[in-house]
C-alpha cells in the first residue's frame, strides 16, 4: 500500500517539546561488575501509550524496569519524567515521580485482604484510627471503575486467582495516583480467563490516560494491546515498532536478531523528520 | 463491554423510576461479568445497599429473570444469585480485527454471560480458536453449565465466509483464518455444532430481529470500523450470494488509481475509509494509534479528526449508493465501531447517498445508527445459533416442523 503523505500534526506544530511525552530515557547504561546490562538504551513514553518491552533473557528488560522502579540507579544516561530531567535514586524517588511499578511477584501480603493489601503503608485514618470505612468504599470505587472480576475486598489475597491478584497489584499502583505504570510480566502463568482480564485491564489504563509500561515475553499479547513495541536485545535497542505495522514474525526475527537494528528500527514520533 | 470512549460512563438521571430501572440493570451486568454472586458479594460489586439488592432480587427472581438458590460463603448462610436461563444454551464469538467478544445466552436470546479480549492485529485461526474454546469453557464454569449444555455456537469473522465450504471465500483478507474450515475445526475443540458467518450479516441479522431494522423487511447493514462491510436483508432474510460475498461493500472500487487493497485491487473502499487508512493520516502522532482515539479526539471536538470521519462517511456514503442503486433496501443502519461517531459520519454518508441514488417519490433509504451498538455482531452470533437449532424467531420446533 502506499500511503498518502503523512500530516505529522505534532512534529510540526511542537517540536522537541512535545507536551504528550511523560517519561524519556536517553542513553541508559548498567553495568553490574563485568557484565554490562544496558548499554544506551532510548525509550520514551506518551501519556495514553501502552509501550511494549520484549527480548530474549538477559536482554536487559528487568534492568530497565528496576532502573525505573528505584532499585538501582543506572551509571549513564538521562530521565526525563513529565517535562524535567531527574534522577531516580531511591524506590520514594520513583513513585514520587508518578511511576508505580508492579513487579512479576506482585508483592502483595497474602495473609491480609484486598483492602488492606491495596492501602499498605500509606492507610487512612480518622483520628488516630484507621478508616475502614473509607477505605474499603474507596476500594470498591477503583476496582469498579477498572471493572475488575472480584466479588470482595474482604478476602485474604490468598484466597484469589492469578488473574484477580494482578488485578488487587495493578489497582494498588493506582492509588498513589501514578501517571506511568510499568507492568513486569503481568500475564506470565496466568490461565487463559486471568490473562483476558489483565489484558482488559490494561486498556482501561491505556483509557484512563496512562502511560504503561508492559514488559513481557508473550507476543500476542503484547500486539493485542501495545500501540508501540520496543525490542531490546543484549542491552542494546533492537527496534521500535508500531504495533499495528507488525507481525509476530518481524518481532521475532528483532528479538532474536535475525534482523538488525540498522535495517528495523523505525523511527516514531518528532524522530521522524 | 467497556464503556464506549464517545458516549462514556451513562449517568443516572434523577427520577425514581429510572434509578430503579438503572440499579436493575447495573445488578443483572454485574450477573453477566461474574456468572453466579451471593447477595452480599452483589451490594459489594455494584456498590448498592445490600437493602436495595435484596429488593431488586425479590422483583427480578418474581419476574423470573433471575433464579436464587441457597448457598453458603465462608460458613454462613447465604443466597447465591444467577440470571434464569431455560432449555438450553448457546455461545456467540465475534472475531473482529481487534477484538474477541463472547457471550452465551439461552435459547430466548437472554444473554447470561459475556466476555471480551483484545487481539493482535493479525491473529491467527489456531490461537484464537484455541483461546475462545478455554474461555468459553470458564464462562460456562461460572454461570454453572458445561459445554454440554451449549446447543450450538455461531460464530462471526470481518470476511466473507462461504456458506458451502464454511471457509473465507476471498484470499487476502485475514490470512492467518485463510483455508480453514472454521465452524468444523471448532467443532472439534467444543464437541458442538458450529456456524459461521461474515460478521456484517451476523450484524445485520441482530439489527433485523431486535435492533434498528426490526420494522422492515429488507435492510442494509453498514459495518464500518477497521474493515468495511455490509449485511443484506432481502425479504426478511440475510442474502448471502453464491459464495457468501454479497454486501462487501469494503471492496467497491472507488478509486481506479488509489492505494493496493489486501484483496489485490485498488483504491478499494477499504484502502481509503478502512480502520487503518483512517489512522494511517495521523501517522507520527502518539495521541492517535487506535481507532479508538479518533473517536474520542472526534467527540472532543478535534477538527481534524472530525474531518477525516467525515471523509470517511463520504466515501462509504457513494459505496453504500451504489448498493442501494442495486438492492434498493427500505433501510440503511450502520453499525461497527466508527458508528459510534454518530451524526459526523452519518451527515456526510447521507450527503453522499442523496448525490448518487436514484432518488424515487420516497426519495433515498433512511440512514439510521445501529440500535445494539457494539454488541450487534455479537448477538448476530447468538441469533444464527439459536436458528441453526431450530427454535429460532416464530415457532419453528423441529418437532413441531416434522
């Protein structure tokens, strides 16, 4: 097909300031002793984005995601989160800059409830005493609005599906109000029902104006809902795709570099000029 | 199942009555997305008094839309809730070019339960159909039936499908579903008879028995979203031509010298108002990678946006007069998800039509937005399965018929 001439609305009207782009990372490097993790890796997300992250094991996708998280801060390159240039040095430093991160163990406490799961460490309270009432109305607010398969915040975390404690993980990163959320695996051993229900839910992120970062190394679902797929491969980036341009196959072929940088990554947004 | 970018989260209006009949309906979706809940864990979903639940559940179960059976949750008493279903069930799946959308319903067309999953732009027959008979499977699970249970399973495909070979009856389209006899090899994952159709006749069906068309007898059906087509209903019935390609309107030649089509020609209706060539204009803009976002940007009142809708209405408006020069239906309903942008895509396609139909003392077919919204091709679904049983519309047992 051939296509009409592009309106590039953006890189005309906004240049480098391009208002819409929440987090920006130039040049990421890690090295951990002799191995060296990262090495100049460029990822940039847009408010309303679902950015997909796929490669191999040990391309550098945890790396990236703990960079972000606050776990450790990384040896070069700059961040670039809502406008300003920051560093990331500490796990407060992260959510404080709006990332919340859900990490591939969820990290929920499996003895406590839904509720008290999803207000842990950051608990209301009503004169020295927790707000139960409050929180749990809230709670169910947050779950309704993303729809979410629970049928109650009074059970132990314990006593749910794969797919609802994604859910109870993905809605507690919500509660600080977070405006990128980095999901790491959030589809890995679920059953076919519990991954339709992450799936879901991530388009009602996308929908809330969130920018989400999805690692995984499932490719169908990363195509049924990333608006862009960024390929990493031994540190390096190995593409950037649109999703709606690809097949399953040329995202292979990036991630296991049959293809090479130079011949895939296209270029998107103000880049393109 | 989301609620929709353009029309959003519906808000209650304030007289007693339609708060009622809104609570109704906010328990019985609540039913449809979890299969079976007791009272309590019903006031927690749908955020009404457990008071107020209990009173809807009394009026409801009365009317018998919904059955309650004693139960008990974490050692108490309780009383479990399900939508009422009689003689026996069937499953409908839409495959659109993004989404998967199931549902089941019993034989009076009641839907019990349903479910959606979004896919990758070019899915392929064997994962998907793998995906939806599991999902299938668990939907059953939770409103307490087997695949035992399920009479019959239509099915939905954005392609022509031949109604004698039961497979795509055009190259190109949807490869990765090319050459498979897709009713049989669901069949033989579920264990049930199975049906397919293009999913703009699973559309035009639904709006024909309960939507926009009910009232005439020959209609067409627009579907117009990441792919265009249309459904034809001649004489009360869906016309399907020779090998199922009758309506594909996505594939009239509007420009000679236009843009190479997936099905090999050019300058198809679908290379110019097609999902793709829409977003294909706003390339390099990170606001708008789904079709989604043009609706929503539209409805925002984004000019450009709204013009490239408008675009869009206008050259499925000249397609949709040369199909109403052929067939010449009362009715015009447009479905699909473009649809949703209501008057910005029906004004120019009604502009279009009046221009290049032959206009009688009636002048041309009326052009309506399609009453079952997203959801007609689903019920299509249903509806083709309810038929392929025989206790479809009218009273048509197969013992009675015998």
């Amino acid at each position: 097909m051939t296509p009409p001439e592009p309106a590039r609305r953006l890189a005309l009207a906004e240049g480098d300031e391009n208002p819409e782009r929440i987090l920006s990372l130039r040049g990421i490097t890690k090295r951990f002793g002799a191995v060296r993790a990262l090495a100049g890796i460029d990822l940039d997300v847009h408010a309303g984005e679902v950015v997909a992250i796929v490669g191999d094991n040990g391309a550098g996708k945890s790396t990236l995601v703990k960079i972000l998280a606050g776990v450790h801060p990384q040896d070069a390159g700059s961040i670039t989160a809502f406008g300003t240039t920051t560093t990331i040095a500490n796990p407060t430093d992260s959510i404080e800059l709006g990332i919340a991160t859900v990490f591939q163990d969820l990290a929920l406490c499996d003895s406590l409830d839904v509720v008290s799961n999803l207000w842990l460490g950051q608990e209301l309270t009503r004169s020295g005493a927790l707000d139960e009432v409050a929180m749990e109305a809230r709670s169910w607010t947050l779950l309704r609005e993303l729809r979410a398969r629970l049928t109650s915040v009074r059970v132990p975390v314990a006593a749910l599906s794969g797919g609802q404690r994604q859910t109870v993980a993905i809605a507690r990163a919500l509660i600080g109000d977070p405006g990128i959320v980095v999901l790491d695996e959030p589809t890995a051993a679920l059953g076919v029902s519990q991954t339709a229900e992450v799936l879901n839910l991530i388009e009602r992120l996308r929908e809330r104006g969130l920018g989400v970062i999805l690692v995984s190394h499932n490719i169908a679902d990363v195509l049924a809902v990333a608006d862009r797929v960024v390929v990493l491969r031994l540190g390096r980036n190995n593409g950037d795709f649109l999703a709606s341009e690809i097949t399953s196959d040329t995202l292979i072929a990036a991630i296991t570099g049959a293809t090479d940088r130079s011949a895939t990554r296209r270029p998107v947004g103000e880049d393109a000029r | 199942m989301y609620p929709s970018p353009v029309t959003g989260r519906q808000r209650t209006p304030g007289s007693q009555t339609s708060l009622r009949e809104a609570n109704r309906a906010r328990l019985v979706d609540s039913l449809k997305q979890h299969g079976r809940l007791t009272q309590v864990e019903l006031a927690g979903v749908t955020g009404l008094s457990p008071a107020t639940v209990s009173n809807i559940v009394k009026e409801l179960s009365a009317s018998g839309v919904l059955t309650t059976t004693a139960s008990s949750r974490s050692g108490r008493r309780a009383v479990e809730v399900a939508l009422a279903r009689q003689l026996g069930l069937v499953a409908g799946l839409h495959f659109s070019s993004r989404h998967l959308r199931i549902a089941i319903s019993d034989v009076g067309r009641a839907v019990v339960a349903e479910n959606h999953v979004p896919l990758a732009f070019d899915h392929r027959h064997d994962r998907e159909l793998d995906r939806a008979a599991l999902l299938l499977g668990d939907m059953l699970d939770s409103v307490g039936a087997s695949l035992d249970d399920v009479l019959a399973v239509g099915i939905a495909l954005p392609v022509p499908i031949d109604q004698s070979t039961g497979m795509i009856s055009a190259p190109g389209l949807m490869r990765g579903w090319e050459g498979v006899p897709i009713a049989e090899d669901f069949e033989q994952r579920v264990q049930r008879p199975a049906i397919v159709d293009s999913d703009a006749n699973a559309g035009a069906l639904a709006e024909h028995r309960q939507g926009a068309a009910r009232d005439v007898s020959s209609a067409a059906y627009v579907r117009a979203g990441h792919t265009i087509g249309a459904g034809l209903i001649l004489d009360g019935r869906v016309f399907h031509g020779t090998r199922g390609k009758a309506g594909q309107i996505g594939h009239v030649t509007i420009d000679e010298n236009g843009p190479i089509c997936r099905c090999g020609s050019r300058g198809c209706l679908d290379t110019l108002a097609g999902g793709p060539a829409l977003m294909e204009l706003f390339r390099g803009d990170p606001r708008m990678q789904r079709l989604r976002d043009l609706l929503a940007q539209a409805d925002a009142g984004d000019a450009s946006c709204r013009r490239v809708i408008a675009d869009a209405g206008r050259h499925i408006g000249i397609a949709l007069a040369n199909l109403c020069n052929i067939v010449d239906p009362e009715l015009v309903v447009v479905g699909g998800e473009l649809a949703q942008a209501g008057e910005t895509l029906l004004a120019p396609m009604r502009h279009a039509l009046e221009r290049s139909a032959l206009a009688g003392a009636a002048g041309v077919p009326d052009i309506v937005q399609g009453a079952l919204e997203s959801r007609a091709e689903l019920l299509g679904c249903l509806s083709l399965a309810i038929d392929s049983i025989g206790v479809g519309d009218g009273i048509r047992f197969p013992a009675v018929a015998g």
